[in-house]
C-alpha cells in the first residue's frame, strides 16, 4: 500500500540530495517516490557509480589482506567493504497474530500492496509509524479504518 503511485516522502527535496547534486526543483517541495528514484538514476549516471541492483551478497570473507565479496556467480576483491544493509528489512508479527480467528485477515506492511488484499469490513492498523500512516491513509478510502 506504501506503493500507490502518488507515495511522497515526508522529507522536503532539499533534505534528499546527495553530495554534490542538489535535489532539482522546490526545495521545499516533497518528492514522489519516482522523482526521488529518477533523482539516484541521475546521481549514478552523474558520477559513474558503479551501481549493480537487483544484486543480493551472500558470502563475505577476509584472507588477512583483502575483502572477497560473493554475490552469486559474481565476485570482488577490496580493501574496504562498508555494510550498509539496513535494519528494518526483516519483518516481524507478534506471537499472539497465531492465535486470532483465522477469517482476520493479517498483513503485515511488509506484504502490503493494495487495499484490495483487505476483506470488505473494518481495518485495524497497528503500529504509527511512517508506514502505518501512510497505509492508514490508502485503506482509510476504502474501509472504515
Ligand atoms: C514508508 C517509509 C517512508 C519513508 N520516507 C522517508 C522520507 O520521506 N525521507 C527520509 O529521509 N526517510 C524516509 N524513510 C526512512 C528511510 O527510508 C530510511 O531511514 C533509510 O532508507 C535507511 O537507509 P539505509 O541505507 O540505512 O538502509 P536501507 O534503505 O534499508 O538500505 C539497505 C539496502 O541494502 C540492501 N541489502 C540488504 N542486504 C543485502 C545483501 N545481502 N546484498 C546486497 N544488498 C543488500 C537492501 O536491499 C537495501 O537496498 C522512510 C521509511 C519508510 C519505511
């Protein structure tokens, strides 16, 4: 649900620019999430970043000298690896989701894409943060939330 095509970030531009290329446009206008996309295109493009997404590292080893990174059938050697994975990629449901009737139906943000994975009824939404605002938002036209 966080992905409706009309999603803004919360952050005005001049807060989402990366060194050396200030965020086109308003500063004081908020993005949509394809601007702010369209906007790291242009950075990597800009300063010829050797970006590779879609591209999931599984091994990471030292020999005592360089880095070997793994990622499939791909490998690099480096000097410095910086980890910068995230934290907030793994979901987590409470215990207790287990035991509520099994016509509730249960989703969590992760898995979210549309008000149209809700049953007709009411929406309880826990948690209020950016995500549950923003999914609030989406189901509030649809379902009493
Ligand atoms: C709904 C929502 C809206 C938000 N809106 C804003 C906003 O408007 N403005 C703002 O400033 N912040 C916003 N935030 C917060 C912002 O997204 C985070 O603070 C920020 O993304 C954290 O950056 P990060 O680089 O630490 O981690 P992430 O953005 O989580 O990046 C980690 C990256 O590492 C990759 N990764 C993980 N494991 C591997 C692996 N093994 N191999 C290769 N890659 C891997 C992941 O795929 C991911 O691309 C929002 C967050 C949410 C959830």
């Amino acid at each position: 649900m966080g992905l409706a095509s009309q999603s803004r970030l919360f952050t005005p531009a001049k807060y989402n620019g990366l060194p050396g290329l200030p965020f086109p446009g308003d500063r004081l206008a908020f993005p949509t999430k394809d601007q702010q996309a369209d906007y790291l295109e242009d950075y990597a493009a800009r300063f010829h970043l050797a970006v590779r997404p879609s591209t999931a590292v599984t091994r990471l080893t030292h020999d005592g000298q360089r880095f070997h990174v793994t990622a499939g059938a791909q490998r690099w050697t480096a000097a410095n690896v910086v980890l910068a994975t995230g934290a907030c990629h793994l979901p987590k449901t409470p215990g207790f989701a287990a035991d509520l009737p099994s016509d509730v139906v249960q989703l969590h943000s992760h898995t979210c894409r549309n008000p149209a994975q809700l049953k007709p009824g009411p929406v309880l939404l826990v948690g209020a943060g950016n995500s549950g605002a923003e999914i609030a938002l989406e189901t509030s036209r649809s379902h009493d939330t």
